[in-house]
C-alpha cells in the first residue's frame, strides 16, 4: 500500500496521510497536487512525501491527481519547509504563497505543455550575498546588468525583485537594451500571470523581472537574486504568511548554491549590521554629493505663533522658495499627509467625525468637498450641523496637501502650484512649485532645483521602533530629486537623521540607530514577534488577549522574552477590534516553534489570530 503525505493551504499543521489509489501509484510524485477530502468537503492538497507505512487509522483515499508532473520541485519544497518554519505558517499556506492563484485553486495545467523536471546538474558555487550600497541607482544597475551576464554564460536562471509594477516595466526594458533579452514578468494579478509563470517552469525564459511573489519563481539552475531598493517595506507581505522576500531570499540561495545581490541607497539596519559584521560583502558606491546643500531649519519658535496665524513655512524656506522662483526653478514642497485637513471637529462641542468601522479621524479633501477615511475608504458628504450636539459650525484643521497648496497659492498669487497625494502621471513642465506625499519618489524623470521638507516629526514620532529608520530612508529618497537644495524643518534639529543628511555622513545615522537597537535588544541584536488578535466585540479580543498574554508567560523558554499586551494602532479596523501581543527571542524559528506549540490549543472562538515574524 502506498501512502502520500499531504499539506493544504489551511493554517493547520500537516502533513496528513491518505491512500494513494493503485491506479495513480506509477503517476503520483511529491510536489504535484491532488484533491482530497478533508473534514467534510473538498480541497486542493499538495504531496510532500510518498511513503509505504501510516500510523493513521481509517486512512481516506486521494480523490484525484490533479498534475502528472509535479508543479512543485524539491528545492521549491524545501523553500516553503523553510519559510512556514521561519514564518508560523502552516506548510500548505507556504505553498500556496509560492503559487499563482489559479492553481491554488485546482486548474489544471493543459498537457502539451512540457514542463521540464530539475536538472541534477551540480554547482561548485558557494550562497554569497552583497550589499551594494549606492545613491544614485545608476552604478547599482552597471552591477547588476553585469552580474547577470554572467549567470547567463555559466547557464544559470536570475530572479530580479524591484518595489513596484513600474520599476518591473522599467528593468524589463533595461535588461533588454543591454542584453538583448526579454525577461519573463511576474506579479501578483497580472492578467498572464499563470502563462508567465508556465513560461519560466518549462525553461521558455531564463530571466524573471517582478515584485515581492516573485522570489519564488520557478526557475531551473537559480545561479542569482538580484533584489533593488532591499530596503522597502514593500517587500514584507501584509498578509499571512507575513514573508519578507529578503530573507525568503536568504533561504533560497542556500538551497540552491545561488548569489545575492541587495541594493539600495539607504540600506535597512538588518542589512547594513550584516555588512559591518563581515557577514555579506559590502560595495559603497556613490555618497551624498558635495556641492548639494542640506539646511536644517528649527521650527521650535513656530509653534508659538502658528495658534494665531497659518504659518507652515519658516522665514528662510519662504525666502528660498521666491528667490528658486526668480531663478526660474522648480520647487517641491514634501507633506506625508493626503487631502485639505486631517481633523474635522464641532467648535462647540469638540466632538471629532470619525470613521464608524475604523474609529480614526475622517480627512477632508477640499476638491472632492468629501470627508476620507484613509484605512478603509469609508466617504461621506461634510455635514452642515454636528451630528453629536447640531451645532451649526464644523472646524477643519491640520495640514494636508491641498491646504498646502492652497496656501502658496496665497502666498505666491501669480506662480502655478498643483498638489498629488497617489501615484499618477504628472506633466511637471507647466508647473512651478509642486506639493506631494511620498508618492513623488518613485518617479524617475522628476527634478527639482529645491526640495521643501515639511511636518517630517510627524514620521518620527509613531509609535514604531523602526520610525527613524522610515524617515531616514524617507529623507534619503526625497534628496535624490534635488542636485541643488533641501530644507528640512523639524523641531529635533539635533536627530541623527537629520544630522547624517546635514553633515552628508550616513554613518551617522546608522552608528546611533544601531546603538539604540542594541540597547533595546532589537533587530537586528533580536528577533520580533508581533501576535495579533481581531474580532466584532472589543472585550472578547482584550479578554482573549491578556489570557493568552498570560498563557505565553506561563511557558516561556530561555531567549524567549513576552514583552507587552497592548490594543492594536489603530484599535480597530474595518469593523474589527485589535489586540497584539509582543515577544522578542534570538532566533525566529525557536520563536516560530514556541508559538505553534502553544497557539494550536488555545480556545478562541470567534477571534482571528495571527502571527508576524520581524514585523515591519
């Protein structure tokens, strides 16, 4: 009798054992998908293992084998082994993450098209990575482009990660000017993604260009990862499994004898105490350039006066801005905050307009005359009188990117302003003075001879340990759309952010951000977990909370701390009440292993929980 070891995208820990049926025996193979009945209904199921004994009593048989050849290889396997490892996920969630969404769902593969099975070809290469660490971008790519090169003669496949769709389309053309080859795309939701992906599996294409899903193309010979802007949060997964695909990249290079290349011009404290430590390679190509000035403006006085009047603009940001306006310059003025006011309140009452589901400050955008939630996109019409006392006056303050624009437009009457706060295609030639969220960094073709930096405490003082790291590298990529001036105002001149940029020295930064890490004992001196628990009723979610809070305590290993149980930020969402418990441990495996021990029993109707490792 032959048995399969099976795995499903659930988050419940497998593998389970069912009978393989005599007519599939000489056709199933680990890694090829199946249907199977599990509980009582029917669900896709992936084979891990074939094996000739179970200790399972009442064994159901596989229903159907959906794939003759397995869509899964080993090295595939054994990433997704890895990352439900490193990540508390279940194996079958690891796979489906590795899948397009139309074989997650059972579609099954047309059969003329040949999938070609692992080479047992053998590497002598070693796993390396590399950071490079440039400014600009340009040199970075000189590397990469080469690098590739090279893969390609010693006929080994390259997986290119970047941020963002646009970023993909731009490689794609880069890769093909250089080298005369069109990679294959992929991204989730694209329209071809599954053809795409069939491409790569069948050896049609060597070179994969995408986003984060992307580090698990199935590609034969992987010989390197290229993966530009390591830095981004973007490439942490905001779902479960919480993936991060720098560190999926980690895992797979190791597998396959591969190289890793991390660029970035403002790399992440992980990477860059990695590169210190001697544990990479580190490549310091291009610095802050000389001639480019950085003026760090105190607005400390500011808040003395702006209670009176609408004063948002220091004397010496103004007087820069008119004489970069006599020059004929252009101008970006940089706010992270959408819309015309964030707070919208009665003047009698101070009742504020929040969102029902979401319970956080409705934004008003002026042009639409529109009040915003920004988490769930909740709208409603301004009211005339205050829905909690019908008092006739609604107040709106706070500066938002319109207001911004509105202002300048009072200041400078005779200049053209226009305001973005998402990403869209701007024509800059017919504006003078621009304002925008961080939106604008990822345009490449943007200039501008002065960059205004506005209300940038507001980044620093979130309740986030890696707050300063966000707004470094937020400053970092606001400089690369200057080569003549940037003027910060902040009321903590003295920040190593901004003294880094002042003194154009990143070390700086990165010197007394990792001192404070190390004082915390967080990464990269340690490994978070962040636990999270939703649901309808607040005080069910607090009540399960602080029992499994206490639950955690009560069994804690060595190296594994519990450190706080606190409501979520925000509290609630989408119609939903958070609670998050912290813990901190050396290794995110043991940290990984101490929760799946420990969660699989707790009772908690009615509560979601779910588990992030190194929350970002």
């Amino acid at each position: 009798m032959l048995y399969a070891k099976i795995v499903l995208g659930i988050p419940v820990e497998g593998p389970f054992d069912y009978i393989v049926p005599e007519g599939l025996s000489e056709k199933i193979k680990a890694g090829s998908r199946v249907r199977v009945s599990f509980r009582t209904q029917q669900a896709v199921g992936y084979v891990v293992k074939l094996t000739k004994k179970s200790n399972i009593n009442n064994v159901k048989p596989i229903l159907a084998l959906i794939d003759e050849v397995p869509i899964l290889d080993k090295n595939i396997l054994s990433l997704t082994k890895g990352l439900s490892e490193y990540y508390c996920c279940s194996w079958g969630e690891a796979i489906e993450t590795a899948l397009p969404e139309v074989l997650r769902k059972g579609r099954k593969i047309s059969q003329n098209i040949n999938i070609i099975e692992e080479t047992s070809i053998r590497y002598d290469f070693r796993p390396e990575v590399t950071l490079l660490h440039d400014l600009d971008g340009d040199a970075r790519w000189e590397i990469y482009l080469k690098s590739i090169k090279e893969a390609l003669d010693s006929n080994r496949s390259i997986i290119v990660l970047l941020p963002d769709i646009s970023s993909v389309l731009r490689a794609k053309e880069k890769i093909y000017a250089h080298l005369g080859i069109i990679p294959a795309l992929l991204y989730r939701k694209q329209p071809q993604e599954l053809s795409e992906w069939l491409k790569l599996k069948s050896g049609q294409a060597k070179i994969v260009v995408g986003t984060r899903s992307s580090i698990f193309a199935p590609l034969n010979n992987l010989g390197l990862v290229i993966i530009d802007e390591e830095h981004d949060p973007v490439y942490k997964q905001d779902q479960v499994p919480h993936y991060h695909a720098r560190e999926v990249a980690y895992i797979r290079i190791k597998i396959e004898k591969a190289k890793l290349i991390l660029g970035s011009g403002r790399p992440s404290l992980e990477t860059f105490y990695s590169a210190k430590q001697d544990k990479i390679k580190y490549k310091f190509i291009s610095r802050i350039k000389d001639f480019l000035q950085i003026k760090i403006i105190d607005t400390g006085y500011l808040d003395k006066i702006s209670k009176q009047k609408n004063i948002f603009l220091s004397k010496y940001l103004e007087d820069s801005i008119a004489h970069t306006l006599n020059a004929q310059g252009k101008i970006l003025l940089f706010l992270n905050r959408k819309g015309f006011a964030t707070l919208a309140s009665c003047i009698s009452c101070g009742k504020s307009l929040r969102c029902p589901r979401c319970n956080v400050n409705l934004v008003y955008h002026f042009k639409d005359n529109i009040l915003n939630c920004h988490y769930c996109n909740f709208k409603m019409q301004p009211p005339q009188i205050c829905p909690n006392c019908n008092s006739g006056y609604i107040k709106y303050s706070g500066l938002g990117t319109e207001k911004i624009e509105s202002e300048l437009s009072r200041l400078f009457p005779q200049v053209r302003i226009k305001s973005l706060d998402s990403r869209k295609q701007i024509d800059f030639s017919d504006i003078d003075i621009f304002v925008s969220t961080q939106a604008i960094i990822k345009d490449p073709d943007c200039s501008f001879d002065l960059v205004g930096v506005l209300a940038i405490d507001n980044s620093l003082n979130r309740i986030d340990f890696r707050a300063s790291e966000k707004t470094f590298a937020l400053l970092i990529g606001l400089l690369k759309l200057t080569g003549k001036k940037m003027i910060i105002q902040t009321r903590l001149p003295g920040h190593s952010c901004f003294q880094a940029l002042e003194k154009k020295d990143m070390d700086i930064f990165y010197a007394e951000e990792l001192r404070q890490r190390k004082a915390l004992k967080f990464p990269p001196y340690g490994h978070l977990g962040l636990i999270k628990l939703r649901g309808i009723k607040e005080e069910r979610v607090k009540e399960a909370s602080s029992s499994l809070f206490d639950r955690l305590n009560r069994f804690k290993k060595r190296n594994i701390k519990i450190l706080s149980v606190n409501s979520g930020q925000p509290a609630k969402l989408r119609g939903n009440f958070y609670w998050q418990i912290l813990i901190r441990g050396k290794e995110p495996r043991n940290l990984s292993s101490f929760l799946k021990n420990h969660l699989k029993d707790f009772p908690h109707s009615g509560i979601i929980v779910t588990v992030d490792i190194d929350p970002v």
